[in-house]
C-alpha cells in the first residue's frame, strides 16, 4: 500500500480521487436508468417482469414478485439457527439505540394568545432497496427497516434481486422479516426504484425509499427524487483511520481491508504520525492479501483509493480527516476520547482498538447506513428522523394578531406582495 507524506498537495490529490467516485460522475448510465424508469413508469408489473427477466434471469408473474409467506419459512430453514439468533440480536440493539433518537410534538402557549408548535408524523410507506448480486447484506435490511418500525411507519415495503431460480436471498428474507418488513417483493436494480417510487399493479408506491445499491440504483434514487423521498445517494464505502504510536499495526491493516473488500472503488485510507506504524501496516496487508478470499478486489480498491499518509502532528491528521469527512473513522491513538472531540466531519466514529469497524455494521446498534464522498461534511447517519415529517403549527387570537399586524403588513408591502398584507389587513378593516 502506498506511503506518502500528508501535505495540501497530496491532500488535494486524494480527495479529488475519491469525489471522482460519486454518483454524480456516471453520467454514461444516465440515459440507460431514464429509459427503465420511464418504462415502469408506463408499463408498471409488465416492465418490472420482463426486466427481471432481463438483467436477474428469472421468470416471474405479477402473483409471483411478492415473497410469499411459505417463502419465508422456507429461508428460515435454510439458514443456520445460529446465524438467525445473531440477527435478533443484532435487531434488538439496533431498535434500542434508535429508539433514544425519536421526538414528541410540543406546543408552546404565551399569555398574549400565541400557540406555536411542531407536529412530528411518521410517513404513511416506506420502501427499503437491499441488494444482491456480488454479496448479500440482511445488515443492511435491519438497519433500513428497524428506524422505520421505531419511527412508527404504518407499511415497510421491501425489495431485493432475486436469484435466476426466482428466489431472493434467505439471508435478506429472514433479516426482512424479523425487522418487521410488511411486504418482500423480488425486484433489483433502477426497476426496483421506480416500481417503488411510481407503484405498479402489484408495488405500493412509497413515499421515501432508502437502502444502498450499484450504479444503476443510485442513479436511480437521484432520479425519482421529488416523486419520492430518498435518503441519499450513496457512493462506495470508505474508512479512514487515524493512528499514532500505540496502535497495533495488524489491528489497523485488518480494518482497512474490510472496506476495501467490498467493492474496487471502495477506499481505504491511514493517517498516522508514525512511519513505523505505516511500514508495518502496510507489510501486514500484503500479508492479509495472501490469505484473504476477495483479494482481487481489495487490491484494485487499494490501488486506486488506498493510501497511507505520515502526517507531522496529531493536529495535521485531525484536519486532513475533517476535509476527506469519511464515512467511518476510526481513531486509534493513546487518548482517542481527546482526538473525537476535534472530529467535525465523519459518519461514523469508532474509539479505541477495539471497536472495529464491523462492529457497527453488523451488531453494536448505530446505524451503518453512512454519507460517503465527503457528504459527511452535512449529511447524517439514517435513523428514525429519517421516517417522520414535521409539521408547524401556528394559532394567533384575534388581540395576538392585532399587535403585530402592522409589521407583517409592512413587510409584505417591502417584497411588493399586496395580496399577502391584504390577507393580515382585512381581518382589522373595520378597526380602522
């Protein structure tokens, strides 16, 4: 893995490399994604099917796109009892930390007869994307569908690419249903987004569509929105770890390549103060390498977005780590309490030697559903503000209205909106 000096120059170099991987720079899909959605759009469950049949190989019907009950016990039964045990419990912490996220409705009363408030109102429909393909997620069901079930959605619908056997994931099925999912339909890609943000004859139309995909489905979720709400458009997965001196330097490699796996755009990038540390590091990933299944792919991964920057102080790698603003940052220093509260910008932060990243994407409880491609900098983790709207709610008496009248009148009068000052002005026509 590549060892360089952290300055303004080499800073600037990484970061445009990995801004180069949004969504936002396919635009050769584009007018693929367009013509898919327009086709649901039209054609709803025809489209869908016959899209399934082209890019998942599989034939279904109108009566075979939902998982059916009996399908869910069968992906039961197909799984180790073991692994279904870790998935509720994985589930049990995920609801217990979101449910620390959830708000009331307040309402304020003054004496003049001014009511103010704020109406907090979960979304009617939900729909959560999973993907298949390369590797199957139930993490990311969980994560997707327990902040909906906490935020009080009345209908989670979900969908998945299903198997050239017309079948989905049993992993993602189980992971479905013990989060609490209402509906399992067999649909991948940007067909998926659109039968979700249109509705077809069989899909609910949803009103916010959440859940990480390829490509197509990001570029997909970028296009339906304003039909629909999404949660943002997701880039490949990154971490970043800032270490000094005391960190193990195999800990630090093994973390690094378990986001490099998972994809050959995914980055993986070291800030340390140490040159040790960084020869170390990088000596325990080629040996990693040797022995790790999905190597290919962490190589091309390192290759093009890995690095390891020898910065000169603690304060150089605290600023490169706000300005790359990565999606999970682990901080592995000898007071990593003291390093977290210079973080501005991150998704994630994990503390100490031993909370590996993996840690939050399967099991500790916060969300692993992260803004990526420096979206850290004003984007949040998903949780359950996510699955609610806010409403205000605004009630003036008579006398209330009438101490102020004037000055709301003068300043619809300064943007030249008469309409406006004559809605305030007619209730106190007689009074003058």
């Amino acid at each position: 893995m590549r060892i360089v000096k952290l300055d303004e120059n080499t800073k600037s170099q990484a970061l445009a490399k990995l801004i180069g991987r949004a969504a936002s720079g396919y635009g050769d899909y584009e007018k693929t994604v367009q013509s898919i959605i327009a086709d649901v759009r039209d054609s709803g469950d025809g489209a869908v099917i016959a899209y399934e049949k082209k890019f998942d190989r599989c034939d279904l019907t109108s009566e075979t796109l939902r998982v059916s009950e009996q399908e869910i016990a069968e992906a039961y039964k197909a799984l180790d009892p073991g692994l279904v045990d870790v998935m509720k419990k994985a589930a049990e912490n995920i609801r217990v930390y979101h449910e620390k996220q959830k708000r009331s409705s307040w309402i304020t009363t003054r004496e003049d007869g001014v009511i103010l408030g704020q109406k907090v109102t979960p979304i009617e429909v939900s729909g959560c994307y999973v993907p298949g393909g390369r590797a199957v997620y139930p993490s990311s069901v969980l994560m997707n569908i327990v902040p909906a079930k906490v935020a009080g959605v009345e209908k989670i619908i979900m969908c998945t690419p299903p198997g050239p056997d017309g079948k989905a994931a049993a992993g993602t099925v189980v992971a479905a249903d013990i989060a609490g999912a209402d509906e399992i339909y067999k649909v991948g890609g940007a067909q998926a987004i659109a039968a979700m943000a249109y509705g077809t004859e069989t899909i609910p139309k949803v009103d916010k569509i959440t859940g990480p995909g390829n490509i197509f489905v990001a570029l997909a979720k970028k296009a339906c929105f304003g039909v629909t709400g999404i949660d943002s458009v997701a880039g490949p997965s990154e971490i970043l770890i800032i270490a000094d001196h005391t960190a193990n330097p195999r800990y630090v490699a093994a973390d690094l390549l378990s986001q490099a796996e998972h994809d050959p755009m995914a980055s993986a990038i070291l800030l340390t103060t140490d040159e040790n540390v960084a020869a170390a590091v990088s000596e325990e990933i080629d040996g990693f390498l040797k022995t790790l299944s999905r190597a290919e792919i962490i190589k091309k991964s390192l290759d093009d977005y890995g690095f390891i920057f020898v910065g000169d102080t603690m304060r150089d790698l605290v600023e490169a780590a706000n300005t790359i603003a990565s999606e999970h940052l682990e901080i592995i220093t000898e007071n990593p309490y003291e390093v977290m509260t210079k973080i501005r910008n991150a998704g994630a932060i994990f503390l100490g030697s031993y909370s590996s990243e993996p840690l939050g994407d399967y099991f500790a409880g916060p969300n692993h559903i992260l803004p990526t491609n420096g979206t850290a900098r004003f984007f949040s983790p998903l949780g359950v503000d996510d699955f609610v709207k806010k409403s205000s709610i605004i009630s003036y008496s008579k006398d209330a209205l009438r101490a102020v009248h004037k000055d709301i009148e003068l300043f619809a009068l300064s943007e030249g909106l008469t309409a406006h000052a004559n809605s305030i002005a007619v209730r106190f026509e007689e009074e003058e």
